[in-house]
C-alpha cells in the first residue's frame, strides 16, 4: 500500500493548508489545535535541554554510572550524544519530506510505510512518553519526600503519598497550560531550575568526594548480574538525550524549519548536554558504587540548600512532564475540536478531566511500581530504541533510499540490525531487573 495516500486518511486532520517549505515550495500541513511554527529556534533549543537536563540527571550517576563504571560510563555517554545527534538529524531532515509536513511522528512513519506503520508507530511513542511521564512523577515525589526527611524523618509519610501530591501538582499545571507553544516563560524557569539542582549537586559532591576516603569504583554484582545490568545501562544512555517525539517538537519551530531544528539540535548536544556530564561524572566520583540512584539523596550539606535544591527538582520535573505529554494532548485536542479561548468553559472542563485523567493513571502506575531506574531500562529498550534509532534510519533508507550509495545503504541496514538486537536484549535485561526489584519490595514500595 503506498504511505502517501494513506497518510491523507490517517495522518491529518479536517482540511491540510499550504505554507512554504525550506525550499520555497509549498507543502501541507495537518490540522491540528495547538500552534506551530511559531517558535524560534533558541526556544526549542530550551524545549530539548529541558528534556535532557530535567531532574532525570539526578539518577544517571546511579543508573548509568554505576553499571558501567568509568570507562564504560563515559565512553558510553559520549557515544549516546554522538549517535543521538545523528539519528535525530536524519528524522528533522524528513520533517517536509513529500511535499507534508509532519508535524507528529506517526504522520511521518504513517506517510513513508502506511497506515500499519502509522499505529505501531502511535502505540510505541504513547508507550514512551507514558512511561518517560511515569518516571517524572517517580522523581518528584523523591523529591518531595527528600525534603520531608530533611525535616521529619519519622517515616509516618511514605513515597507513595508524595507521588500522590506530585500528580495533583503535574495535573493542575497540565489544566492550566493549553499547549507545548504556551509554556513560554515556563522555559526560562525551567532553565533556571535545572541550573540550581545541577550546581548545588555538583558542589555539594565535589565536597564530598574530596572530603571522603577512597571510594570503591568496581562494578557491583555477580558476573551474570553484570552481565544484564550492563545491558540494561545501554538502555538508560539513549534514554538520556532521546524525547521519541521530535516532529512534535519540531512542528513549533519557525520556518525554515529543517535549518532552524538543526540549530536547535546542535544546541542540545553542545551546550545542552554539559550539565548533564557535570553532574553525572562529580556524583559517581563521589560516592563510588554507594551513588544513590537520586544523587541529592546522597549529598551532605546544609539543610536548607539541599531543600532548595530538591523544591527545584520537583518544580523542574513538573514542566518537563508537561512536555512529555503534549503530544497525548495534542492528539485528544484535536480530536474533540479543543480551540479557542483556552479559559472557555468547555476548553477548561476538557483539560480537567482528559489530562486530569490521564495524569491520575501515570500516577497511579508510578506509585504502584516505583522502580526508577528500571523504568528508564525498559523505556529505552522497547520504545527510545526503535522509535530512535531502527525507525529513524529504516525511514531515512526508504525516503531517500535511490539518493544513498551502496555504503550509506549498507551503513544504515547495519545501524537497523545492531539497534534492532540492543533493542530486545535491552528489554530482557530490564524486565528481569523489574522481576528481580518486585520480589525484593511490594507494590507501593517506600524506597
């Protein structure tokens, strides 16, 4: 079946319009109920570093670090940023490809194979920005409930009960923000968030390292142990630097928009990611195999700037969630005809009790199963993994596949295959980690 006229069924909404594309040629644009292309490329620059310097870096000193041990940890950091960049760089050259715009990546999965594609390609990326969600109401209830200790530390309230605030939190701010365009100066706090966990992480573990004796950097575990959580920080690194939604995001930027997300990505993995060093190599440096798997837990220092620094853990989580389930926004939106004044009553009663709704389940499911890391294992093995790196080079083979030589040809089958295999040993791995943490604590577990 031919993608493209499949695509005018599956991949948009009510009537396309026409703007002009990199190449000054028109192309379609779905409809859709949030705004596009009305977004700079400095502010989607901030929309990606958001993503990969939310409180998710707290936990890579523990989750990667840990695992892989110093050469593996920072060989395998470098390359993840390395291989990132370039499979994202091949899906942000296909956003017009055809003559659309795709302006979500079941669009463009759906326009290249066809309507199959389409739905699997929407069942992996709700899978990956569910669990991604589940993982950031995880952290903000560890973060609530860091500060509580800090205070109170008579174990009367447990993880549970602060993940049940963290979603009530997540849900107001989801209600009273309409769309990815309207955060806005919600960026510029983020960026401000992050800046304070990261440096007083950092600070706070440059002391302590140089403060403690040696410290045991040995990778913990039995040799068949090793084996799977090895595999299962492969998962954690892609993990790391992926969001499995940039046509989303890139549907915000301004014309040109290929030109314009390419400057955007380039930011992310320049700029961007040195936060995300810092904090993960100082942490593991610190505290050795001893790194908790939320660094700040970890830390000494005086009370209040550890409580500083976890009130902004729990601030900046709450954004970056809100990123991470726009596109599940954006499609009901859309598909229940949300536009217009954001504060009308059947706008607002819409937000209330869809994303309401939609937040108490990753809720639920967060407090149900608070394994962190292994939730970052599994969401990189069954969903960053293929939407990454095998759909992005298979698409990038197929859509410009009579342009590619044999060896660019023979260059991306290799990446298919090799990302294919990491793929399912890397889901293995974390469903055995999950297997072996859910016999080890119940369900609602206090961790």
């Amino acid at each position: 079946m031919d993608g493209r006229g499949t695509n005018d069924v599956v991949g948009g909404y009510g009537t396309p319009r026409e703007v002009p594309s990199d190449d000054h040629l028109a192309v379609d644009v779905p409809e859709t109920a949030h705004q596009i292309s009305s977004d700079s490329w400095f502010q989607v620059g901030f929309v990606l570093t958001t993503g990969i310097n939310s409180a998710y870096v707290l936990g890579y000193s523990g989750t990667v670090m840990v695992p892989l041990g110093w050469i593996g940890g920072v060989v395998g950091l470098i390359l993840a940023t390395a291989i990132s960049l370039y499979a994202n760089t091949l899906v942000a050259k296909l956003h017009e490809f055809g003559g659309k715009r795709h302006i979500r990546y079941r669009d463009l999965a759906g326009f290249i194979y066809g309507g199959k594609a389409y739905s699997l390609t929407w069942g992996l990326q709700y899978a990956n920005l569910f669990m991604i969600n589940v993982g950031y109401i995880i952290l903000a209830g560890q973060a609530l409930k860091a500060i509580y200790v800090l205070f109170r530390d008579d174990n009367q309230m447990k993880l549970p009960y602060f993940i049940a605030i963290a979603g009530v939190a997540c849900a107001l701010f989801a209600i009273g923000i309409p769309h990815l365009s309207a955060l806005g100066i919600w960026l510029g706090f983020s960026t401000f968030f992050s800046l304070v966990y990261i440096v007083i992480g950092f600070a706070l573990s440059l002391k302590d390292g140089i403060e403690a004796p040696p410290r045991d950097y040995d990778i913990p575990g039995s040799t068949i142990g090793k084996i799977f959580t090895t595999i299962g920080a492969s998962a954690n690194l892609v993990f790391a630097f992926n969001t499995g939604m940039l046509p989303e995001i890139q549907a915000t930027v301004r014309q040109p928009v290929v030109k314009n997300m390419m400057k955007a990505l380039y930011f992310q993995f320049t700029l961007g990611v040195l936060p995300l060093y810092a904090v993960t190599f100082m942490g593991y440096w610190a505290y050795g195999v001893n790194t908790s798997t939320y660094l700040l837990n970890s830390v000494n220092g005086p009370v209040w700037v550890k409580t500083f620094a976890n009130v902004t853990a729990f601030l900046q989580t709450i954004i970056a969630l809100h990123i991470f389930a726009s596109p599940m926004y954006e499609y009901l939106d859309t598909k229940y005809g949300i536009k217009g004044n954001a504060l009308a009553l059947r706008n607002l009663s819409f937000r209330i009790v869809v994303r309401g709704g939609y937040i108490a389940i990753t809720t639920f499911v967060s407090a149900l199963l608070p394994f962190l890391g292994d939730f970052m294992s599994l969401t990189g093995a069954i969903s960053t993994f293929p939407l990454t790196f095998i759909l992005a080079n298979h698409m990038y083979l197929v859509a410009k596949g009579n342009k590619l030589t044999s060896i660019e040809k023979s260059w991306h089958w290799l990446n298919v295959c090799f990302f294919g295999c990491m793929s399912l040993a890397a889901a293995v791995a974390a469903l055995r980690l999950i297997a072996v943490d859910s016999k080890n604590y119940d369900v609602f577990a206090d961790l």
